[in-house]
C-alpha cells in the first residue's frame, strides 16, 4: 500500500487537467495557473556537499506541503 506522499506523486498532470477542465468547468486563465503550478518542475538530488545528480523533469505528482495538493489530488478522484 502507498502512503499518502507517495499516493500525490502518482497524479498524472494530463489527467488532472483533463478533469478540471472536463469535470468541472475550469478554463482560461485558471487552468493555465494551475497547469503552471503543476508542471515544468524539476528534481535532483544531493548526496554530501558537493554530489549532485542529473537534473530531471518531474512528470507526475503535485506539489508537496502546498495547500492545494489534497484538493488537486482529490479532485482527479472525482
């Protein structure tokens, strides 16, 4: 079973802005703010003080600890 950190990192960002957009209405210039929020984000990481991995794109999942996470999460249940 995934705990719920790695249940967020699951959401599909197409699927999400599909669902918003499909289920409940949401166009323009929110969907834009949130497809921004959402997406062209990026990871590494750092092992010790001067090791850094490949920086990568992230893909999937929603921002953790943001306020919006949850809503963003549970909405793509809907």
């Amino acid at each position: 079973m995934l705990g719920m950190s790695a249940t967020f990192d699951t959401v599909d960002h197409a699927i999400l802005l599909d669902r918003l957009y499909r289920s409940f209405g949401i166009n323009g210039a929110v969907l834009s703010w949130v497809r921004s929020f959402i997406t062209s984000r990026t990871q590494t990481v750092h092992v010790e003080e001067d090791q850094q991995s490949t920086i990568s794109a992230v893909v999937c999942g929603v921002p953790h600890g943001s306020v919006l996470c949850a809503q963003l999460f549970l909405l793509r249940m809907c």
